[in-house]
C-alpha cells in the first residue's frame, strides 16, 4: 500500500513539473511537418487521401531515419487530430508516464541491494535502504520529467513513436526485474505473470519504435554485470544452473530466453524490410556517438544560451560532484556498482539507437533520437550523486545532502532550459504562421497555387527540411510545404522569361513578410568581361594592400601566391551582376602548385544586396583544377543555381584557388551557354502533359503535400499510379564528350555542394548510357524507399572521366506509399 501510495504521487509529481517545464507548449500550434501530419491524417481518416490506408502501413515517421511502428504511427494520426494544445497534453502526460515507469526500474534496481552496513537490527537496515533508494528514483523520474532534450519529445508530434517506446521498454524492464528470481524485487506469487508482461511491453515497444530491438542488450548487460561484479549473485546464478528445483529456475531462463528470441525476430524483420539497422548504428560511430554524448551531457542550445555561460559552468560543477560522491560506493558496493554500470549501458545502448543522427547542442531539432539515453542518464545522475550514501549506514544519511544538492541544481537548470526552449519552438509557430499568411497573399495577388519563399527560419520545422539556403514551394490553401527545394537553372530560366516573377519571393525580418525578389539589372551591359588590368582596378581593398598579388605586365596577367596551407584568393567589388544574365562565371587562369593541395579547386564566392557574409551552401560555386601542366585553361563555374538567381544582384565577388598555388591570371567574365559548343549537359523530362501539371489532389509524402510536375522548377513525381518518368538527355554538343552518365544524389540529400568536376560515388544509383542523346526511362522499382531524389546527366570522354558541366537537377519525388 505504500508502495503504490508513493507510486501515484511520483506519477502526480512528475506531470505537475513536466506541465511547469513545458508550459509554453500548451500555446504553441503545429510546426510546418506537424501541419503535413495533421492534414495527412484528417484525410486518411475521411478517406481522401491518395493511397489510402496502404500509405498508413507504409510510413514510418517525418523523418527518413525514424522507424514508427503501427502503434506509434497510430497514436500519432489521433494525437494530430485533437487540435495543438490536447495533443501538447497528451505528449506530456505520455511523458509523465515515462517517468513513473522510470522510477519503477530505479526501484527495483536499488531497493533490494545491501547499500548500507549498518550495526543496527534488520529493520533499520531495510528502511535505510529504503530511504535511499527512494531518493534515487524519485531524481531520476523528475530528471527525466523536466530534462531540456525532452522538450522534443514533448512538443513535436513526431516524437510520439519513440516516446511510446521508453514507456514500454521501462516498464518492460520493471517487470523483468520484478519476477528476477535472484533481484527478488517483486512478490513471487505475481512473478509469472510479471515475466509475461515483460515480453509484451517489450514488443509493443518494438510495435511503436521499430529499433527497439536493440534494447535488449541492456538486459543482457545487467546480466553480465551482475554475474561478474557481485560474488552473492554469482553464487545464485550458479545455483540456479546446477539445482533444476531451483524457485524460479524455469521461468528465469524462459523469459530471458524469449525475449533474446522476440529481439533477434523483430531484427531480422528490420533487415527483411530494408531499414539496415546494424548499419545503421555503426555508421554512427565514433564521431557521431561522440556528438550525441556531449549533447546528452551538456543539453544547452547554443543558439539560445551562450556556449561558455553559467549553464555550461553549473553542468561541469555538477557531473564534477557525481563522480566525487560515487567514488566511495562504487569502491565499497557490488550491488552499487552494478546498478551505475547498467545505468552507463543503458545511456551507451541508448545513443545507439539514435542510429545515425549526429546531433550537437548548436540546434536543438533531432534530440528525440537521444530519448533512451535520456532515460539512462536520468537514472545514472542520481545514482552516482547518492553513491556515497548509499556506502554509509543510516547513522550518516547525511551524507545524501550533498547529492539532493546536486539533483535539485540539475532540475533547476533544467526546468529553466525547457521553458526556454519550449518558448522558443511557441514562437516559431507564431512566426510560421506570419509566412503562411504572407505566402496566401501572394498568390492570390499572382492567381497561382503556390509561392516559392526563400530565407524562411529553420526553425519552422522540427524535420530538417526547411533551409535558409534552399527555396521551397508553399501550398496558396493551407500553406503546406509543396517541395523543399526547386532545380536553380530552370526556376533561372523561367524568371529570364518573365514566369513567376511576382510569386518568388524572399523572407524578410524586418517586414515579417514575403517580398518579392529583386531580378534587376536582367542584362549585364555591357557584358562583364574583364583582362587583368581591369580586375586589378576592382580589387577590395587595392592592390597596392594585397601582399600575395603583382602584376605582370610582359604576360599580362596577374600573379597569386600563397606559401602556406590556405588558399590563395583575390576579393573584387564588382559593378552589380545581374543574377539572370549569364550560365557561368569563367576564371581563365595558370596554376602551379609545389605539393598536391588537398582541394585542388577554384571557387567562386559572392555577396549580394540581401546578403552581407558569404556562404558555403548557398553561395558558392566550384570547378576542378588542373594544376602544373603549365597551360592557361579557362574554368567554367556554374551560375546555374538558386544561389546566383534569387539573392538578388551580386555586388562583391570572391575567387579561391587551391592551397599552396601559385596562380597566373588573366581573365574572368560572365558568358551564356553556346548551342553550338554547350557548357552544360542537357537533361528534361520526355513525357508530354507531365510539364506544368500541378502534381494531382491529395497526395502526401516526403512531408510535401501535393509535389507538382512543374518543368519550370526541375520537379516531377513518380508513384504505384504513375510509376516511371521518361527523360531526354543530350551531351553531344560537350567537346570531348563521348558518352553520358546518368545519376541520383542518396534519399532526401537536399544540402548539396556546389558543383565540381567529378561524379559523386555515393549515388543512389548510376547509369552509364553509350549514346550522346536519347531517352531513358526511370521506374519505382529503381528505388528502394520513398523520398526526394536529384538526378542528373553528365558527359564523360572516351576514358570516363566528366568533361563539360552537369546538367541542372531534376528533383524527383518517389512515392513507394500508395
């Protein structure tokens, strides 16, 4: 009765403090991928949406490395359905939940072990222990309650998977632990039916968390632990294989046994579908589990609290401490010593199951992977803060002060990151829904379906699918996400052509509002062409300040030096680029070089009138180097690209060249593609009526809500009712040329680096085509999972290698679902 009496305030504790934590989120609405949720279950649900209930079956979360189960995918269609706040509730009493079945295995962990050596009578023994294993469960249920990286958990529908996937296995392991013949932490008569319910809670974790599996190797690890580190218990383990009458003999080995089987099972299930996720997990190592660990440790977001500040202070304070106080139990406690060790196994085994996200505290989207080791790091906090309590007798319970210290400082810290950051995501759906009302304006000003927006935060979506770098396609109705991305040279292409104009647009802070992008000056006039003598008179600052650069006037060109590691590079104000006129930016220039740089390129960096810093992802593009053969070659960088069209003009250029050159340069200019002698490969799609379609009505995946065919924008589709797409290819006009290569960057790899001259190996798949033009045909069967695939065409000469440039990206959405 008291036991159950404690139970029930722990499970009122722990929602009171998780609601004090998460306050914030009972007023935030959906996040844009919480929105494609929402609508994509309202219309399964009323039957609308393509598919049907087969694209149910087949969804295994927001993001392409989750793994929902049906129970998860199940709760996470209802929980959208009631609205913002209910669901918001829902989350946290979910979460609740997991803390009390938290508390329940830190109970059966520490409330038999023999953590005192008192001279007293066995009563004073048993409520010592007692007292201290209450301490150590009630921490970590309220550690876990308020933890910063559960702010995920709590506020992202897409985290209900995974949610529901600490609760089952905590209370799995509750009831494995209960019916332990050896642990002896629950009532015998209850043991059968406490193993029974161990192996059902740890299916139904599978059923919700499909990685789940892999948590059996922290039952496997308390085994191991406590058979090597406690002579007690290794002489009960020995028994219990010798003597076949043993109590609980049977059932010890059956459970143990079946849920080893239920384990390997819904493994080999895993590597049947195709989800990999042995591979999965070591993928991961060691850099990313290294990420994850010190996010786990060091739960700040850099973006909203300073890297060096009294947080980071407090948390090294605080783990200092634990060490100290667990010294003394963990050289004088077996039972101790097993208990942190499990405690570490679980946070290792946890971190795993992240698969292969590598995560760091600069960006607190993606923590949800880090639940599990958040259960293990809640527990093994207050065990190694109370270790030294738990080694003295009752007499000394005081030496527990310095531990409820320590725990109390961590839940203060924490509660305070969690409001924060819960305000943080409240505020970005006040923001989100400033741009999806913007987004409605313009196009019912332009009379179109969609908008492209640019600069949009990063923030409005939990999914990494939104980037400032990258244009995306807003929904005119319900402002969902269309496309995450657009091809840069048609969407180039078509504003030259006067299309879209009015409906591509930029996100502006200071407006809060869309506004529409500046294309002016459309020509370059004259055209930009410049010798060495007219860059030298564009250098920022002058030349006679630049170290590394002379002219020479007998070659005419001028000379570049570096004599270190970096690159050597020139910085031009130019006069203002149009960012239409023009196909590449060409560097026509000699480069030697003493060692083989380990970036042999040359890039092109710019700034424009919205910008005022360069960037790697959006603004940059590359071209292989050729280094010492002693000739000049003219270098074609792509302004094919979003980057180039749709920031508005360039005003101040940067070009880099590899480390340690010595570079002669003559020239640079501005030039468009020659139908004679083209620069690009050529690459469309071949199939008529498929052009400037609008992607069909009700289809949802990819967190993209009706992805349109647009021939304008590079995009196009293929699902189960339309199941390949026809593409015309043409290199024949590339010097050089003599047969053409086809492929597809990996699933959902929308950050791309700019272009260079070689052909990635990490394709998703490649197709080597023996003739200059034709027509391919790409079909479902090619892929082996839904997601957003660029494809693209390249030249190769006779010995493979890629001559000319690619040709602009086709991004293809793949839908396996329907």
């Amino acid at each position: 009765m008291r036991e159950k009496f404690i139970c029930i305030a722990i499970a009122v504790l722990s929602f009171l403090t998780t609601l004090f934590a998460f306050l914030p989120a009972l007023g935030s609405h959906f996040l844009l991928d919480e929105q494609f949720i929402a609508a994509w279950s309202k219309a399964l649900l009323s039957g609308t949406a393509a598919g049907g209930w087969g694209s149910f079956f087949a969804w295994s979360g927001p993001d392409a490395q989750d793994a929902f189960g049906p129970i998860a995918s199940l709760a996470c269609i209802i929980q959208s359905q009631m609205g913002a706040g209910l669901a918001r509730l829902l989350s946290m009493l979910i979460h609740a939940g997991c803390s009390v079945a938290l508390y329940l295995v830190a109970r059966k962990l520490t409330s038999t072990g023999n953590f005192t050596v008192d001279e007293g009578g066995e009563a004073t023994k048993f409520a010592s222990r007692e007292s201290i294993s209450i301490m150590i469960s009630v921490f970590a249920a309220l550690i876990f309650a308020v933890h910063p990286l559960s702010a995920e958990l709590v506020n992202f529908l897409g985290a209900t998977g995974i949610e529901l996937s600490v609760l089952f296995f905590a209370l799995a392991f509750n009831c494995y632990l209960s019916a332990h013949p050896i642990l002896k932490a629950g009532p015998e008569n209850r043991a059968k039916l406490n193993s029974i319910l161990s192996v059902v809670f740890f299916f139904l974790a599978y059923l919700a968390y499909a990685k789940s599996w892999y948590l059996i190797k922290i039952v496997a690890m308390f085994e191991l632990l406590n058979f090597a580190l406690d002579p007690e218990a290794r002489a009960q383990y020995m028994n219990l294989w010798k003597d076949a009458s043993a109590v609980g003999r049977k059932r010890f080995f059956a459970t143990l046994g079946t849920l080893m089987a239920v384990s390997i099972a819904c493994m080999s299930v895993e590597i049947f579908r195709g989800n990999g996720p042995i591979g999965s997990i070591l993928a991961m190592m060691p850099n990313g589990l290294r990420n994850m660990l010190l996010t786990l440790m060091f739960p700040v977001n850099r973006a909203l609290w300073r890297k060096y500040s009294i947080e980071y202070i407090s948390l090294y304070v605080v783990f200092t401490l634990a060490i100290a106080l667990s010294s003394y139990g963990l050289w004088k406690q077996p039972k101790y010593r097993v208990a942190v060790l499990t405690a570490f196994a679980w946070v290792f085994f946890g971190l795993l199951i992240g698969g292969n996200q590598s995560t760091v505290a600069d960006d607190f989207y993606g923590h949800r992977y880090l639940a599990h080791a958040q259960s293990g790091m809640s527990l093994l906090i207050p065990l190694l803060c109370f270790g030294l309590a738990s080694a003295l007798n009752q007499k000394r319970l005081w030496a527990a002060a310095p531990a409820v210290l320590v725990c109390l400082t961590f839940m203060i810290a924490s509660c305070r990151h969690s409001f924060v950051q819960s305000q943080h995501y409240k505020s970005a759906s006040k923001l989100l829904e400033k741009i999806q009302n913007s987004a409605k304006i313009v196009c019912a000003k332009e009379n179109t379906s969609f908008c492209i927006a640019k600069d949009l935060p990063r923030k409005i979506a939990f999914v990494p699918i939104i980037s400032p770098f990258r244009p995306v396609i807003l929904n005119a109705g319900n402002g969902l996400l269309r496309a995450p991305t657009v091809s840069g040279g048609p969407l180039k292409d078509a504003l030259s052509a006067g299309k879209m104009l009015g409906s591509t647009t930029r996100w502006d802070d200071t407006c809060n509002s869309l506004l529409t992008i500046v294309v002016e000056p459309k020509k370059n006039e004259p055209a930009f062409e410049q010798n060495a003598e007219q860059i030298a008179a564009s250098f920022n600052p002058p030349m006679q300040y630049w170290k590394t650069v002379s002219m020479d006037k007998q070659e005419k060109c001028l000379k570049i030096a570096s004599n270190s590691e970096h690159e050597p590079g020139i910085t031009l104000f130019s006069r203002v680029l149009s960012p239409l006129d023009g196909d590449v930016f060409y560097v026509d220039a000699r480069i030697n070089t003493p060692v083989q740089p380990s970036n042999p390129n040359v890039e092109l960096h710019w700034m424009t009138l919205h910008t005022n810093q360069y960037e790697k992802e959006d603004r940059r593009a590359i071209a292989l180097a050729k280094v010492n053969d002693k000739e000049y070659h003219r270098y074609n960088l792509s302004l094919r690209s979003t980057g180039w069209a749709i920031n508005g003009p360039a005003t101040q250029i940067t070009i880099g060249f590899p480390s340690s050159s010595t570079v002669e340069l003559k020239g640079i200019g501005i030039v468009k593609d020659d139908k004679e002698e083209r620069l690009f490969a050529k690459l469309k799609c071949a199939d008529p009526g498929r052009s400037n379609s609008d992607g069909g009505q009700g289809r949802f995946a990819s967190l993209c809500f009706n992805y349109p065919d647009d021939a304008d924008l590079g995009l196009f589709h293929i699902d189960k009712t339309q199941r390949e797409i026809n593409l015309s290819y043409d290199v024949s006009a590339i010097t050089g040329g003599a047969k053409a290569v086809l492929f597809s960057t990996q699933r959902d790899q929308l950050k791309l680096l700019a272009d260079c001259s070689e052909i990635p190996t990490d394709s998703a798949f490649r197709l080597d085509l023996n003739e200059k033009t034709g027509t391919v045909k790409i079909d479902l069967e090619r892929f082996e999972k839904t997601g957003i695939y660029g494809i693209r065409i390249a030249a190769v000469n006779s010995s493979g290698n890629p001559v000319g440039n690619f040709s602009d990206r086709i991004w293809l959405q793949v839908d396996k679902s329907q």
